[in-house]
C-alpha cells in the first residue's frame, strides 16, 4: 500500500480544505497520512485531523524550528499529551523532532544548545512510551544519530534523508527507516537519488513532506500527499524494478518502523 510517512495536513497552504486533500490522496490509492506535529500549539490539531480523516494519523513534538519561541513548560505540555494520546489509536510517533543547522538562526552556539535540550527531551519522551520518532535532520545528520544512540526510542524515520551512504548505514543501524519524497524527483539531486537506487529497499520509506518539498512536476507550487503513487513510480525507476514492488516494500517498512499505524491498517 501506498503511505505517506510524512505530510502537513494543517498546513495553511491548505486553506481550510485539508480533508479534502487526505480525500484526494485516498482516492489515488494512499491508504495513510501521517501527520507531525510542530508544535504545542498544534498538537490538538493534528489529532484532530487524525480523528477526522478516515486515512490519517498523526504524531506530537516539536520541531527545530520552533524550539526559539518554546519553554520547558511546553515539554511538560507535550510529555501530558503524550500521556493521554496512547488511548488513542491514530497516534502513533513522536515528532517532527530533531535539529536544524541549516538556517543561521539557529546554527548560533546557544540555540544548538537548546535545540539539542529539546531533542534530548523529547527522545526520552519517546523512549518512556516505547514509541519510535520522526526526526528532523537537516544539516544534523551526525548529531541527531548521535544522541538517537545514546537514548534510544523505539525506532524511527529520519526525515528528508540527505545524508552520506555512511550516515544512512548508522540510522539502519539504530533501527531507523530513511524517508525519500519530492527531492529525488530532480535530476539535478545526484546524491539523494543515488541513495535512493542503491540502499536497501527494506530501508526506504516514501513522504511527501507536504505542503513542502514539492516534486518536479509540481515544484513550485504546493506539495500534496496524493502525488506520493508517483514519487514511488520515480523510485521504481531509479532502482529498475516494478511500481508494485516499491509500493508493497515501502508500505510494509512504514508499517514495521510505525507499529501503530499498522495496528490501526489492521482494525
């Protein structure tokens, strides 16, 4: 099956019409949405979404990004709605969670250091959970894995993999999928396509990152979870074998990696 291990469904791009879009998606055959949080404040939302969407689910954290305008009270907001979301069977991760080093505003000595607070605490919220995590590791690849290895969550998916064959060996290593989407659309994207044709296909799993990472054919405008059978159609060709195995690999990976979700396939 066709799953989108990554999506902004609340996304204001959306303009209100994010049912229709997860609709959409369905319609092309994409039987699960997962949705990360950003976080606190839309960590209701999201859930919601998961509620109200019959192919969706959805995660809580707080992203890099995010981290300048949050407090530790927020932590503590976030480990509570953690806490109650476990009666809850469309949750099913914790994230978006991870470190940013691309943008220079937090690339600063003193935002490294709280971005690196908030990704501690929130891998132990995971771990304290058993719940795997969806992490952000743009220009953080080595760091993010590092402190995975030293407080283990219950696997994960590295976000919008972009990394060296090596650094992608670490994340399998630590019982993590690698998530491809939009960006190996490109001919341009060398590195992240090679990555794509040559690691393990047990290793892979598709998303969208939508409304970002828009692929070729809709860049620039916004990115969509219904474009995900065609992101895997470009992966079936980068690798030269059929769109069904891709679909059928991709789907169980997500599903193995996000043990919930499958939980919730199988209700």
């Amino acid at each position: 099956m066709w799953i989108d291990t990554h999506c902004h469904l609340d996304a204001r791009e959306y303009g209100g019409a994010s049912l229709d879009v997860a609709r959409q998606a369905q319609e092309q055959g994409v039987s699960m949405i997962v949705i990360p949080a950003i976080d606190r404040h839309n960590l209701d939302i999201v859930a919601g979404l998961g509620a109200r969407a019959p192919n969706a689910c959805y995660g809580l954290g707080i992203h890099p990004i995010c981290v300048p305008k949050s407090t530790d009270d927020d932590l503590a907001a976030l480990r509570a709605s953690v806490e109650a979301a476990m009666a809850d069977p469309r949750f099913v991760a914790i994230g978006e969670i991870g470190l940013d080093f691309f943008l220079p505003e937090l690339a600063e000595p003193a935002m490294r250091e709280k971005q690196v607070h908030f990704l501690r605490e929130q891998l132990r919220i995971a771990r304290d959970f058993g719940l795997p995590v969806l992490t952000h590791v743009r220009k953080s690849q080595d760091q993010v894995l590092k402190h995975v290895r030293q407080i283990p969550p219950n696997g994960g998916i590295a976000h919008a993999f972009n990394g060296s064959f090596q650094q992608a060996q670490g994340y399998i290593d630590a019982g993590f999928k690698l998530g491809f989407g939009g960006n190996m659309t490109f001919t341009r994207a060398l590195q992240i396509r090679r990555l794509a044709a040559e690691l393990p296909l047990s290793s892979i799993v598709l998303e969208t990152d939508a409304p970002d990472i828009s692929p070729a054919w809709v860049h620039p405008g916004v990115n969509t979870p219904q474009q995900i059978p065609r992101i895997g159609e470009v992966l079936a060709e980068l690798r030269g074998i059929a769109v069904d195995e891709v679909r059928t690999a991709t789907g169980a990976n997500a599903r193995t990696i996000l043990p919930r979700m499958s939980s919730l396939l199988d209700a």
